[in-house]
C-alpha cells in the first residue's frame, strides 16, 4: 500500500506577483482577498463577486474580469485559486494550472497546494495545516495558537532582526565561533524580554537584549 503524499510546508513572497482567483463568492473571497496584504498582482475571474470583492476592485485594489473562467486566464500567474460552486470549473482551472506548472489552491479539494491556518504577529507566522483533512481543527488549534502568541512575539521578532541588523553587533558577534554566537542569541529568547515588550517597556527589552549579547563579548 502506498502512502498518501504529505505536503511542504512554504512561506511564499508574493510582491508582485500575479495570482488568479477564479470565483467571487465567500469562500473565494477568504481565500483570495488576503493576499492583497501581501501585495499580490491579484486577478478574479467570475461573473458575480461578493461586496468586498467588488469594493476591492472599484478602489483598484485587484483586476476583476467579470465572466466565466476560460483557458488562458492563468497566463503569467504564479499561483491560481480554484474556488467555485462548480466542480468542472475547478477541475479545469486545476488542469490548467498543472499543464503550466502553477500551484493551484482548490477549495473544493484536489489542488497542488493549499493556505494554512495562520497566526501572524507581525514578521511571525505560525501556521497549522491537516491538508484538508479537518478544516474545523485547523481553525480551532489557530485560536488556541491567537490566545497563545500575543503581539509581542510579533515585537520580539522585530527587536531581533533589528540586533541583528546592527553593524557592531554583528561586528562582535562575527568574531566568535558559531557555537557561543548560538548561545548568546538563546540567551536573549531566555531573558524577560517577552514580559517587558508585554508590559510595553520596548526600551529595556532593548537594552536588556542588548546587554546580553554583550556579555558574550566582554
């Protein structure tokens, strides 16, 4: 017997990029709409959209086509969004999507990639995925992940890459070896950096951070 393929899990960039929704209605739209968040070059193609759909496409906020899906709407796309009531309409845009070698999200199963149930906070995600399995747990265990990582992991994350950003610390960490470089920036997650950003003291987590590396150093 052979065993079912597990997906990958992967953050895609898509600045830029040309994404394809094929349908407009709730669901499409869930799927679809965030994306220009992460500013996507977005595309929807179908007859009817919902109100958020069409407010985004009268503000210019994405390309609305409104007719049927027909081949060579996906030309160009990066990714393409198959979510309609109607299963022949999937299956083409899914079939077209592979004859070009683009991911395809079906909503109603089937596709070559699907979206996660995300938390972000920030440059953080943490994403939960039961690949279509059991989309009701997904949901369920991303409440328990937004009750669990408030917004000052998002802060953490950005403190971080703001340290290690700075030339000197990168300087004097540079000169140690790996492994006390490793140990230095555990040593900042094991500091009380995540109570004072929680607290809103953002100065002394940094300087507390900060202080840490140094120690490393000294």
């Amino acid at each position: 017997m052979t065993a079912a393929a597990t997906g990958v899990p992967l953050v895609a960039y898509l600045q830029g990029a040309r994404v394809v929704a094929v349908g407009a209605g709730p669901v499409a739209a869930a799927k679809a709409l965030p994306l220009l968040e992460a500013a996507a070059d977005l595309v929807v193609v179908a007859p009817e959209a919902v109100d958020e759909v069409a407010a985004a496409a009268a503000a210019g906020r994405l390309v609305w086509h409104r007719r049927r899906y027909r081949t060579g709407d996906l030309d160009g796309a990066a990714l393409a969004i198959a979510a309609t009531a109607d299963p022949a309409t999937n299956t083409a845009v899914a079939t077209d999507a592979a004859a070009a070698g683009t991911l395809c999200v079906r909503a109603d199963g089937g596709g070559s990639a699907a979206f996660a149930a995300a938390v972000r906070r920030g440059a953080l995600t943490i994403a939960v995925s039961t690949g279509g399995h059991a989309p009701a747990l997904a949901s369920r265990l991303r409440a328990e992940l937004e009750r669990t990582y408030g917004p000052e992991y998002g802060q953490l994350v950005a403190l971080l890459g703001e340290l290690r950003r700075s030339p000197e610390i990168r300087r004097r960490l540079g000169a140690l070896p790996a492994g006390r470089r490793r140990a230095a920036w555990r040593a900042v997650l094991d500091a009380d950096i995540l109570n004072l950003l929680r607290t809103g003291h953002a100065q002394t987590a940094r300087e507390v951070a900060t202080e840490c590396l140094s120690s490393f150093w000294a």
